[in-house]
C-alpha cells in the first residue's frame, strides 16, 4: 500500500516507517522539515505542517492507500502546543485526508482518553485534545478509522505481546516500538475498521490479538 505517516520524525514514527517499508509498503514520511529523516529506500520525506489549511495539507495525500496519525506535541510544549497539533492538527488531517479522496485513516490516541476523571494536572490539555480528536473523528467523518490508544508509553525492547481491551481501560505500559507493530498490523487488517482500542503490553502475540477484535 501507499501511506502516508503524519508525524513520522516523532518516536512511534520513526519505528513504524521503518516497519511498513521492511513489510514491502511505499512509504511517504510526512515532517515539517525533510532534512529531519534520512532517505531510505521504500521511504519518501515529504514536507508537511499541521499549522498549515486543509488544502494545502491534502495536495500530498492525493493517490494514497491510507493515512497514519502519530503526531504529538510532545511532553515540553504548553497548552497551546497541545491544541494546535494535538486537536487542531489532528482534525486538520482527517480533514485532508477525506478532500483528498483516501478512505483509510488511523489514529493514535491515548489510554483513559474517555475517562475523564484520569485527567489530571499538566495532562488535561492533551486528554481534552485526544478526546475531542477522537470524537471529531468518529462522528463528523466519513473515514474508514481505526483509533488506537496505547498505555504509558517506554522506550523498552519490544515484546511483540500484547493486551487489547475495548470496552475498559486497564493501566499498563507499552514500548513504542509495540505500538508501531500495532499500527502496522492493523492497517493490514480489514477487521480493525470503525474500532476504537487501547492496548497494553501482554501475554497475547500482536497479530493474534487484533485478529481477534
């Protein structure tokens, strides 16, 4: 498949734009600055900025297979940050996404995203962004989405297990190079589509535990 991977200079990005092109996909690596990423092959940098219009951000989306949203802000920016990449970049994309004619788009999220009695202290704007980027995604789009939304995430070895839940959120850790497995894995999976997830470091392989969505 061509996808295209929003924030792929970011720590889940890096990992996953290796993996979709070992996989055999062509990759196109959306960052604001394309001197941030090697070119590899299978791997194509592509200038992108979520402060810019939705126009302007659907001009490289056109012609692909999906579209991959790993952006963040990142735990040293403010609120305001937050708002504009975590929400506002977020909603942009989905925006892109769908005026340049790709059905496919994926999300991470976050654990407790939903709960908002977790919502505490310096995190409240990036909950309230990924909530409302959840939302926005779900109900006021068209988009075949899937929204992922991984536990405290580490820089551990990955494990390749996992446990998904759907319908609660158990507290967990997750490295971010499982993440990227997940990611992937769901892109290849069809039964991922119109599915909200959190996932987890477990006992269950990856590729069987999104199977059995």
């Amino acid at each position: 498949m061509k996808v295209f991977v929003i924030g792929a200079h970011g720590q889940i990005g890096q990992h996953l734009i290796k993996l979709l092109a070992a996989r055999g996909h062509q990759v196109f690596a959306g960052v604001r600055d394309v001197t941030q990423l090697d070119k590899t092959t299978g791997i194509t940098p592509v200038a992108f900025d979520l402060e810019a219009l939705p126009a302007t951000l659907a001009t490289p989306l056109k012609g692909m297979d999906a579209v991959i949203f790993t952006a963040g802000s990142g735990g040293q920016t403010g609120a305001d940050k937050t708002m504009l990449v975590d929400l506002d970049g977020a909603i942009k994309s989905m925006q892109a996404t769908e005026a340049a004619g790709v059905a496919r788009f994926i999300i991470v999220s976050a654990l407790y995203t939903d709960d908002r009695s977790k919502w505490l202290g310096a995190m409240k704007p990036y909950y309230a962004a990924k909530y409302y980027a959840d939302e926005w995604l779900r109900h006021h789009t068209n988009l075949a989405y899937t929204i992922i939304r991984p536990g405290g995430l580490t820089n551990d070895q990955p494990i390749d297990k996992v446990q998904l839940d759907t319908d609660q959120d158990v507290a967990g850790k997750i490295a971010r190079a499982d993440v990227a497995t997940v990611i992937a894995d769901t892109l290849e999976n069809p039964r991922t589509v119109k599915r909200t997830f959190n996932v987890i470091s477990g006992e269950k392989l990856i590729k069987n535990a999104i199977n059995d969505l």
